[in-house]
C-alpha cells in the first residue's frame, strides 16, 4: 500500500519532514523510498533511504535516539511527508549532537523578510 504517494517525481523518492509531536519543533529532513515508507508503517520507527550509502536506514538503530512515528500525513500533491515523531533515547536526532538539523543560520538580507514570511 503506498496510499497513493508520488514515488516516480523525484526518481522514488519522497523528502520525509520530521517534527517533534509534542514541541513541533522540525528535526530533521530525510527521504524514503516506498520501501522506507513501508517498513516505517510496519514497525512504527522512522526509516529513510540513504541517498549516499544507497540503502535503508532506521533511525537511531546504532544510537538508541529513535524516532517512534505518532502520524504521518501528505502534502496537497501527495509527494512528500510530514511525519510527526516522539524522539526516544537521548533525545539526539541530529548527527552532530544536537535535537535538530536545523541549527545553522543563514544570513537574510532585512529587504528580503517582510513580518516573518519572504516576499512572493
């Protein structure tokens, strides 16, 4: 069953968001396969494609910081995932040591933000 999700737009693979269910803080990024995705259904944990190592991967199998999936839903075209997580282990998610990927800040131009939102 892959609830008819857009595998084929970016050659089989669709990018997984991955959000904390009770912080909503956003983790990190990956990307599943229909396999990924299946075996994520099937045991409840997190599991991405490895773009580079060309294989899959569970999260937190060798760390212990598994992501146990509390939902999963689609966007609008149904081609990629937000699937919202209870970290468990040390609460690590990120390889670098911290909760999330998403700690390196880039600069913006103050042009370039209007109230929070980029310009359109």
């Amino acid at each position: 069953m892959n609830a008819n999700i857009d595998f084929q737009k970016m050659q089989g693979l669709v990018p997984a968001i991955v959000q904390d269910d009770s912080s909503n803080q956003i983790l990190m990024l990956g990307f599943m396969n229909e396999e990924a995705f299946q075996k994520t259904i099937n045991t409840g944990y997190v599991t991405f494609f490895s773009r580079t190592r060309n294989q899959l991967w569970t999260k937190g199998e060798s760390s212990g910081n598994r992501l146990k999936a509390i939902s999963i839903t689609t966007d609008c075209d149904r081609d990629t995932f937000l699937v919202r997580v209870q970290v468990e282990g040390a609460g690590v998610v990120c390889h670098l040591g911290t909760r999330s990927c998403f700690t390196q800040n880039l600069p913006l131009a103050s042009s370039s933000v209007v109230s929070g939102e980029a310009r359109r």
